[in-house]
C-alpha cells in the first residue's frame, strides 16, 4: 500500500543544508500497521510528513496504492491518505463547530451526501449526534482526538498517518483511542504508519517498527522481537531500557556543550 | 522515619471561587517528606501540580491555601507572606519545571541567571557568584562549563537546559526540591541522564524531592514512595516498588489501561470512573509513612 524507496528529505541549500532524513526505504502492506521510533530530530515524522504530501521530498520515490506520488500532489491523491495529529487542541479550528470541521473535506472534494457522511464518521469514532454542533473547547482531550480522527475518516481513506496521537492525553484517554484505532484499522481495512517516542504505544498498535535516529532507519523490527529484547542497534536497546523506567546503570550523564 | 520531616503537610487545601461556589482542586491532603525521593502521580486535573505550587506559595489569587499544618522544617509555611516566600524559594525549596525553554529567561546568559541565584541568597561578590555558578555547571556534569556560563538558553539543547535548571534551583543549598514533570519535554536517552543527575545531587545533599509527574513507570523506577491523587485528593500510598500491588480501583485501572511491551492485549481495559472515588477521604491517608 505505502512504498518508500530511498526517500531523502533535505532543508535549506548550500553550507546550511539538513538532511532531515536520509535514505529511507520501507513498505507497508495493504492492512498492515508500521511504526515509527526515534527521539526528536530522529526524522520519524519528516518522513511521515513526506509521505503526507505536507513537504516535498529531494531524492527517492513514494508510492502510495500503487501511484507514485508527485510533491505536487493531486487532489483526489489526498483522499487516499489523511493524517491524525498529536495535539487535538492545536488540530482543531477552534471557533468552528465539530459539524463545520467534518464538513470542510467534504466540500473540499465535491463530495455528496454530507449529511450522511457526517454521521458515519461520528459513529465510527464513538462520537453522538449531541456532539456535532459543539466547539472543540466545550469537548474533553480523548473527545478532541475522536473528531481529529472522525474528519481523518470523512473521505473514506486507505491510509491513515498518526503523529503521536495519544502522547497529549492522560492515560485512561490514551487507552480508549488506542482501542478505537486498534477497532477502525480491524473493522475498515485500514493501513497505518505512526509514530510516537512510546515503545509500548506503538508495539501496541503496529506489527513492525523502524528505529530512526538522525535522518536514518537504522533497524526494522517486529513488536514480538522488541518485547524480547532481540534488537541489534546500541541506540534501539537504549530506547528499550528507557522504556522501562529510570535505570542509571550504562547512563553516560558528562556532556560538552 | 526517627528524624524530623523536612516537610508536613496536614489537611491541606487549595480552593478556587467561582460561580458555582468554591472548586477545590486540591483537598483533604497530608503527607510528610523526609529525605527521600516522594513521587506524586495522577491524570491532568488532578491536583498534583497544585499540590507542588502550593508548597512554593505560587498559588495566584483568587486561588486560596488553606491548611492545619504546613510545615517546612522550622517555618510554619501557612503564615508567610510573599516576601516571606521570596527568601524561603530557592533557598530553602526549590522547584524545576517542565520545560527548560520556558523556565529560562531567554535573553539572559544561563550562567549569570545561576549566579543571580547565589547572589539573592548570600549577598555574595559577583566573582563569588560567578564561581559559584561554574562549580554548579560542573557538578550537573556539564564538561566546559566556562564555556555554557556565557550562552543563551537558545543556544543549548533542552537536556543542557534542564540542567542549568537544577543547577540553578540547588546552588542556594535547598533542603526541598519539588520537580514537576522536569524529563517529560525530553528524549527518552536525556531524560535518563537527566534524573541521573537529580538522583545524584538529591543523594549527596541529603535532600528531600517530590517528583510530580504522570509516567507511572518512571516514578516507580525513580522514587522510594509514591503518592496516587485523583480529583485533588490522595487516593492510595505506596512503596514505589510496590506500585503494581496498588489496591485502590483508580490506581490499578491506570495500570492496566497502560500498553506493555511483550504484553499485547487485543483491547486495553478502560478505567470505569466510579463517583465513590470523588467523596473525601480522611485527611490522614497520607501520612503513613
């Protein structure tokens, strides 16, 4: 369903020019789930962004169901793939309604039957029909990120793209989204790529993990392998022990400025 | 615990007016802190941080702190005014906030803003201050620190900031140190680092520290006792080692709603709220110590 095939991803030109990811290369089936780790800087969310269409890529290819997508991409391309952001206060416009977020994509896309489309996506993500004419300040945290995701599902997509979805919310809303992104992957047939500094999250969610870290994959691995300790990198089994708790044991604490 | 607790709090109270009456986001709570490492955990909106802000006197007005007892070693904290307050911060107890970039002040250097510390608090020369700060800079194991004194928080990443934080917060010689969320804005590789350094200062100074945060792993992996609130009230205590036998509902529904690597659970129980847990509870749950 998603093909990355040597994706770099490069800012600014000349002497101050980033690599913000470096060769990248990954595929995901149809119905799979990917993971993304890494720490801020790592790349994780360049390349997620990349494959958005949010930023334009330098080097490698992109296919998505099959297309190869342009840094231009057409309109209809974005249907197939829509994005779930990590703060659902940021996310949302703040003075429109849920019905007004829900309906703009639907417009965007010359799409009928709005009434109807609206509704479905409410129910998909748990929401009723007294939230729809509220305003984003007058939902909970966990309510937000169901509208995030309702208007990710409006245009009925294949893909669905999860930066940090749940690392803005309190654990009990964590774990009602994450159950409701384990039930719409199972019940809808859908592909997904996250990507989240939380090893338990996205093992949670996700089949197979990428460890990234300065622009580059360094180590694709299962969610079985990770739990089991069975990764090869120093900077994977550095994320493993963090996971954990606090562990001073093997922490270098001297740094130069 | 044989000797006098560095802090005792009893029946404290943090109560906001409003148009409904008064909202108390924190109450009924008591507790003491000896020198030891005290972990607070609970949800947003559960009174944690409030909890912390009161200690430090930073409760706003119209916000109100009340208590039977608040007591900071020989200080009786429920008395002083902010003046009072203003010697005792930093001082005496000392807190590091979450994000280094917004603690700091963005258009000082990072090593006169930890002299400015010393020289509040001891009067001191600013050379005495300077050297004062550079040996801080050292002992949170920044390598040059001649180098870090002159740069701006912008220049330094956030690990680097939130160890000018606590070496700013520690140079005055606090008994008390509250930390609030102080790794949640950080890589989990810095984060290590940085409680590293906290653990070790708070160790080699005998001093008490609060941690408040919302990562149940971390405080039950850092701190020696930890204290579970919800809707600002201590709901449980326990032995940080011991915070998978928690007992009260509250507790072991957030454990269980956490995903665990090598434990993949088809759905993660949500926590059913029960509005028992809302009823106040005897000030002195949290003084077993």
């Amino acid at each position: 369903m998603i093909d990355v095939a040597a994706v770099s991803v490069t800012y600014g030109h000349g002497a101050s020019l980033v690599r913000a990811a470096r060769n990248v290369s990954f595929h995901i089936q149809a119905g799979d789930a990917l993971g993304l780790v890494g720490e801020s800087g790592s790349g994780k969310s360049t390349v997620m962004r990349a494959i958005a269409g949010l930023i334009p890529h330098a080097e490698g290819r992109i296919a998505i169901a099959g297309r190869v997508m342009p840094n231009k991409r057409p309109r209809e391309s974005r249907r197939v793939t829509q994005m779930v952001f990590q703060d659902p206060y940021g996310s949302l416009h703040p003075s429109q309604t849920v019905d007004q977020t829900l309906a703009a994509p639907i417009a965007i896309h010359n799409l009928d039957n709005a009434e109807a489309r609206i509704m479905t996506a409410l129910t998909e993500v748990g929401l009723g029909r007294e939230h729809r004419f509220r305003y984003p300040h007058q939902l909970s945290g966990g309510q937000r990120q169901r509208v995030a995701i309702a208007r990710a599902l409006i245009l009925e997509p294949k893909v669905l793209l999860l930066d940090e979805p749940t690392s803005a919310l309190d654990v009990s809303v964590q774990a009602e989204i994450l159950n409701l992104l384990t039930r719409l992957r199972r019940d809808l047939g859908l592909t997904m790529l996250m990507v989240s500094h939380d090893l338990a999250v996205i093992a949670h969610i996700c089949d197979r993990i990428g460890v990234m870290s300065r622009g580059e994959l360094l180590e694709m691995t299962t969610a079985t392998d990770l739990a089991e300790g069975r990764v090869n990198h120093p900077y994977s089994r550095q994320l493993l022990r963090a996971n954990r708790g606090f562990d001073p044991s093997g922490v270098d604490v001297d740094v130069t400025a | 615990m044989t000797e006098a607790p560095l802090l005792s709090v009893r029946n404290l109270r943090v109560v906001y007016p409003g148009d409904d009456g008064d909202f108390r986001a924190v109450r009924n709570v008591s507790f003491t802190l000896g020198r030891e490492r005290l972990g607070i955990v609970g949800e947003s909106g559960s009174g944690k941080s409030t909890t912390g802000r009161a200690i430090m006197g930073l409760i706003a007005s119209p916000g109100r702190v009340e208590a039977d007892h608040l007591q900071l070693g020989d200080t009786d904290l429920s008395t002083i005014t902010e003046a009072g307050f203003r010697k005792l911060r930093g001082k005496r107890i000392a807190m590091v906030l979450q994000d280094p970039k917004f603690s700091l002040d963005p258009v000082m250097s990072v090593g006169k803003q930890i002299a400015e510390t010393h020289r509040y608090h001891f009067r001191s020369s600013r050379k005495a201050a300077r050297q004062a700060a550079l040996e801080m800079l050292a002992a949170v194991h920044i390598r040059d620190p001649e180098r870090v004194y002159d740069q701006y928080p912008h220049q330094v990443s956030g690990g680097m900031g939130q160890r000018i934080m606590i070496a700013m917060m520690l140079i005055a010689g606090p008994d008390i140190l509250i930390a609030d969320e102080p790794t949640s804005a950080l890589d989990v590789s810095v984060q290590q680092q940085v409680l590293t350094i906290m653990d070790e200062m708070v160790k080699s100074r005998g001093m008490g520290l609060i941690l408040i945060s919302h990562n149940l792993h971390l405080v039950s992996s850092f701190c020696d006792r930890v204290l579970v609130m919800y809707a600002g009230q201590i709901v449980e205590v326990c032995d940080a080692g011991k915070l998978h036998e928690a007992q009260h509902p509250y507790t072991r529904g957030l454990l269980a709603a956490l995903p665990e690597l090598g434990h993949r659970r088809a759905e993660l129980p949500q926590l059913q709220r029960d509005p028992a847990w809302l009823i106040d509870l005897p000030a002195a749950v949290g003084t077993a110590a």
